[in-house]
C-alpha cells in the first residue's frame, strides 16, 4: 500500500473510532436520563441493571477514547514524516495530466 492511500486509511479510522466514541457518548447521556426518569417510576430492575450498565459503557467510553487519541497522534506522526501535503499535491499534478 503506498504511503498516501495508508494516510488516508489511518484518517477514515480516526474518524470512525471518533463516530463509536460520540456514539458510547450519546448512549451514556441517555442511560443518565433514564435512571434520573426511574427516580421517580422507582421500576427495581431499571434501579439495579443500569448502574452497571453505565458503568461497562463508560469504561468502553474511555476505552475507545484512548484508542482514538494514540491513533490520531499515530496519524499525524505518519502523516508528518511521509509529507503526505507534498505526496498529495504530486497526486493531484498527477492527475491533472
């Protein structure tokens, strides 16, 4: 795989771990809505499963989160040492022939 095509690979799976984080970000906001909504139904299974299940998504959360972070900083570093710009641009002088 040339070095371009590896850059822009590496940036697709950046942004989609970001999507599965906002995602694992979305689902905690909304198990919070739900346990604050039970405060008041008071359904037991709603008030003894959801803590947990907070819990594994939030540790998933920061999970995927480190991922994301070590990957991008990853991305960068390749994109930086192979000039990707300058491989770019060639590509796209390239195309233009």
């Amino acid at each position: 795989m040339d070095k371009l095509k590896q850059f822009d690979l590496m940036a697709k799976i950046s942004r989609e771990l970001e999507d599965v984080r906002n995602s694992q970000q979305a689902v905690l906001e909304k198990i919070g809505k739900i346990e604050v909504d039970n405060i008041e139904l008071g359904d037991k299974m709603i008030e003894n499963k959801m803590p947990d299940i907070y819990q594994r998504t939030a540790d998933n959360s920061d999970a995927i989160k480190e991922i994301l972070e070590s990957f991008q900083n990853k991305t960068e570093e390749f994109g930086e040492k192979n000039n990707v710009d300058k491989l770019r641009e060639q590509e796209e002088i390239k195309n233009l022939k």
